[in-house]
C-alpha cells in the first residue's frame, strides 16, 4: 500500500522526509557502523548530536539562555504530576485554568502534591468557548498557573498569551507547540508530549526558566527532580535515545522549511480550509466551538444524521483518509492538522467532505 | 561503513533481522499506510500488536496468568522509586540486597518512600563475590526483598534465585532478562529497562504478581499507580509505541532463535570464550570477580598496563569492535555480551585480544 493521508491525533503523522532519512541510516548512523539505537547515550557521537537538537530547537523557538531545554520521558500526564512536586513547596496553591479534557486532567493528577485553585473554568459552556479572563480568581500568591495552550479532544485554543502577572505560567503545548512562534519568555514553563509535533511517542520536551529549578522541593526521589535533569543535560538515566533523535530530524526539517513563521502560516491556511468547508456545508457538518478560538490543530466536527458516521469513516478511508474518528468523549469525527500533515491532505480531505455531503444530504 | 560488532552495555545491540525488518517497514507497518510511529495506540492494529507481543512473551518466559505484563516508561531508575511507591505502605521496611552500582542505587532512589534495610551487601568486597547467604539479614514482615540479578557495571550475576521465603522478590533483570529461562513464579515483580535484551531504550518492561497491584498504595497521582496501568493495559497514557513494537519484534526473533534456552547455551559458549581468553592470557588481561558468579552479559576487564588502555580502544574500534571502554567508576574495558551479539562478534574478539597480548606483551 502506498502513504494515505494520516489525521491521527497522536500518534500523529511525522514528516515524510523525517521518516525517509531514519529509514536510510537506521542500520548505520553516522558512519558509525550501528543503528542510532544501538549506540551509547554516552558517546561522543550520541552527545554532538544532542547538542546541536538544542541548538536547533533554541534557534527555532528563540529560547532565551536563561531557561533549560529537556528531554524527558512519561508523557506529559507524568508532567501532571512531577511538575506541581517540583514546583510547589508543601502547603502551596496552584492556578489551574480549565478549558478542556486536557487541562482538567492535568489538575487532577497535581491534586495529590498541590493544592489546586480552579481560577477559571469553561466547563459549564461544555468547553466551547475559553473563560472569559475577567472571570479568572488568579491568586497572586500561587506557586503558578497553569494551562494548555491547545486542547486536542475539544478543539480550543488560546491565541494569545493569558496575562498572569508575576506569577510563572507553566502551558502544556503538547498539541500545539511548534505550530507557530511563541514568547518563550512569557513562560515560566512549556511542555509537550512529543507525539503531536516532535516526533514519536515516549519522549517529552520541557523549556523551562532556570531559577525555577532552584525552588526548594519536597524530599523525593533524584529521578523526579528537573534539576537533576537539567543538571545532567537530561542523561541522568538512559534518555529515549530514538526519540530524542527523531526530534532532532523534525527540528531540521522545520528549520529547511521556513522554521515557525512558515509553519504558521502553512497551518492557518490548512485550518481555514476545513473550517470553511464545515461552515459552508449548509449544515451536514458542524463544529460548535467559538470561532475566536477555533484550534488550528484539532478540528471536531459532526455530521448531521450520526447514522451516516460509520460510512463516513468507511469511505474516508477507503479513499487514503485515515484516522479521522473523533474522541469518544464527543463522538463524530476530529481532523488533526499538525505540522506534519501537507496543505495537500486537508484539500484532499475538503473535495472528499463536499463529495459525500453532495451524495447523502 | 559496514555494521560493527558492538559491545554497548547499553543502549545496545540490536538483532540485525529485527533493525531490518523495522527498516522495511519504516514507512508503510501491516499494510495501514503510515508508520507504526504514526499509529494510534488505541486503533485496532496496535491493540492487535500489542495483544500478540504479550502472547509471545507470556510464551517465551513461562509468566503463569496471576502475573501482569506491563509496558511502562522512565527507565528501570524511576521504578527504583515507583516500586516503594506502590509496594510499601507508609512506614513499612523493605530488604535490599547490594552487589553493586545498581542494587546501591535501587536503595538510595526507594529511601524517599519506604525504611531502606540493608539485608545484605558485597560492597567491603568491593563488589567481586556476592553476599554469602549466611550473612542476609531478612526481615519476614518486609514488603518485599530487592535484588538486582545482574549487576552491569561491576560484571556480577546471580546463577540462582535467592530464597527469601513468604516475602515477594522484586528483581531489577534489566541486563539478564531473556538470557536464559527464569522461573518467574519465584518472583513477585521482575523489570527491566528495555536497552540491553528487549529493545531500545525508554521502554521498560514489567511482570507483577497481580496480587501486589492490590496493595494499598499512599496517596499519588493516578499515573503512578501500576494498578492503573494493569488496569489499561499500559495505555493509561501514551505509551512508547516504537518502543513496544521493537520488543515485539525481538521477541519474534527470540522464538525463531530456540527460545531462552538456546539464548542460554549461546550465552554460557560466548561468556566462556572471553573468560578463557582473559584467564589464559598470563596475566596481560585479567577481571577479578569470583569465578561463581561472573556475569554472563556484562565482562569487565583491565589490561595489565594501563597505559595501553588508549591504543587498546584505538585498536580494537579500527578492527571493528566498538564500545569496549569500560564504566567510569572501574576503568578498564568492558565487553557486553547481550543476546544479539553473536558468538562470532566475541570470537572477532579474543582473537584480536590475543593478537594485541602478543604485539604488546
């Protein structure tokens, strides 16, 4: 079989030039003679290429000196977890913005080592619409605040910066980091999942402000401490080393195509397609979120009869769509329009909507 | 450059049919399109996959069905905390058994979470011989006994199962497992990083009584409870996918390969042939450990001049054998000899070790 086009939400697609380059070097890396898996995250060669991932991602992101880049591993729900024990000292609150499925889990597993204000939530409008921010009860004593800057099964965004004062704004980026520039310094944290837009699952990416390593922790295991992996340029035990290299290929090929300003563009046009296409379609498709903050990266969206879900997803793929069944929690269908997925895919995807719209409405 | 023969004590050696075969189908996994990178780990075919991977190793090891087979990630070092974590309730004691870097570590990481007793240790002996079994001070009401049955830096494996009586045995195998057949009945939990037998690294491996997964475990996030990934069958959050499908194929070729106990006779012949060559080479190579419990994977050596420890490396990488420096912490050479490298990899060897005995002698 040939490629289809891949909408997964995550795993997601990877760039096709990214996964040629790993197919050509898999048995020899680098004139090395072995895979990159089978080579010590120790080595010379293991650690050049390391140093210049960061350099790249730094260049790419324009992340300032003053923060640490991390390659961890857990996902980011053991993020959920690690970052409230890193960077809350006993007895301190949080700020917790809800505006989906995402962000309420990541208060959830916080809830054992911190203790979790919900400053702001959308649950009540069922996560269509962000909180509007004169609703948010942010306390200027929390030990930060946290958010997800994209939610990927209820399809939300933020588009701008939440102003946060002086507090440190931790975001879960795991479905939209990448996708377009961001002010690092803004932040006093990002995270991200790597299965969106880094690369294979199994690796998490973590950018954050080096003094907020040095708050006094709890008393807990080494391998829980980011500063411990910081301080260990992230090989305090034996990192993902395919991850971390597959995520280095992926930076390159940003960096060959334009880097984040290409990258952005190349998603709004991608997002405006199907969201027109669901708008325009006199109704046989919707997506009910508010249009202000719209995700550019997932797209829900229902049909009208839900009887004719089970040959949507059958058709669609029998004409190389793939992975277009939306979450369970909402049902219907999602499209997931990260980095790796061409202009070419959302208008194949479109022509097949308009198609079976004009054949069953 | 052709492929080497590589020595890594990990991440290391792959099986050559399994890094080709991955290769082939790099782009394009079971006909679906995409990679199995780009898989969902909630579609049909991984679940499928997954499903299969289980049965092969269930096989393969003998894991009676009261056990649980996890596929987890953070490396066997996080569960040298998570293991306390979910094994010992507040205040409770566990008995570690030392003989070397690893088991040492295993203690220090678990002493957040559970009363840390010494049971037993080689460490006066520098390592060299285990713990004589008169010497262990067990303690019946423990939550459990943690030994490590092979020790990677210092070279030492233990040949037998401890007898610890009622108390469940919790074995770190990361670099003995699939080396030869282990009654897993004897064990209450067995894990193991993935990067030495099972596949690359970011992986780990976990077989629990499931009966342990019932104790009750101090408040945490939901993330670290192994009941909960029991109970999700490791897809509480995004697994490694990469990771599991490489296992599966390792397992694969495992059972095309005779089994653990053709691995085990391949093994003992390989271990043998180094050990002969360093005990008959008068002296010029030499590796202390008492001759009943070296290690099977893990051969550290010095040479008899330490000087010639630079051209030794030199040498050898220019003859194609990679990876021979040994640990930081023992100096020396050290040769790993996991299941994918093949007997003629360690004859290459001990010929080119006896060659550079007789130039520089």
């Amino acid at each position: 079989m040939s490629r289809i086009w891949n909408f997964s939400a995550g795993p997601a697609a990877l760039p096709l030039p990214v996964l040629e380059r790993a197919q050509r070097e898999l048995l020899d890396w680098n004139s090395s003679g072995a895979s990159v898996m089978e080579q010590s995250h120790r080595g010379k060669r293991f650690i050049a290429m390391t140093e210049q991932i960061e350099a790249d991602l730094r260049e790419l992101m324009g992340i300032p000196s003053d923060y640490a880049v991390l390659f961890l591993q857990g996902g980011a729900t053991q993020h959920f977890a690690q970052i409230p024990m890193n960077l809350a000292g006993e007895g301190e609150s949080a700020d917790y913005i809800i505006t989906g499925h995402w962000s309420e889990k990541a208060a959830s597993e916080a809830a054992p080592y911190v203790r979790v204000n919900v400053a702001a939530t959308s649950k009540a409008d069922n996560y269509l619409r962000m909180p509007s921010h004169d609703t948010w009860h942010l306390d200027p004593k929390a030990a930060y605040v946290h958010i997800a800057t994209n939610e990927t099964i209820h399809g939300v965004e933020f588009e701008d910066v939440p102003r946060v004062g002086d507090v440190p704004l931790v975001a879960d980026m795991s479905s939209n980091i990448l996708s377009w520039p961001v002010d690092v310094s803004r932040y006093g944290l990002i995270y991200a999942g790597a299965q969106k837009n880094i690369g294979p699952s199994g690796l998490v990416l973590m950018i954050v402000r080096r003094d907020l390593l040095e708050r006094q922790a709890r008393p807990m295991a080494k391998i829980f401490r980011y500063a411990e992996h910081a301080a260990n340029s992230s090989m305090l035990n034996t990192p993902n080393t395919w991850g971390w290299y597959l995520a280095g290929l992926t930076f390159q090929w940003l960096k060959e195509n334009g880097g984040l300003q290409a990258m952005a563009e190349r998603n709004r046009l991608k997002a405006a397609l199907l969201y027109t296409a669901i708008d325009g379609s006199g109704g046989f498709y919707s997506n009910p979120v508010d249009p202000a903050v719209r995700s550019r990266m997932n797209v829900p969206f229902t049909l009208h009869d839900s009887a004719l879900d089970s040959l949507f997803l059958q058709e669609s793929e029998a004409a190389g769509l793939m992975a277009l069944k939306g979450h369970k929690a909402l049902g219907g269908m999602r499209a997931s329009l990260y980095n790796a997925v061409p202009v070419e895919a959302v208008q194949t995807l479109v022509v097949f909507m308009h198609d079976f719209a004009a054949r069953h409405g």
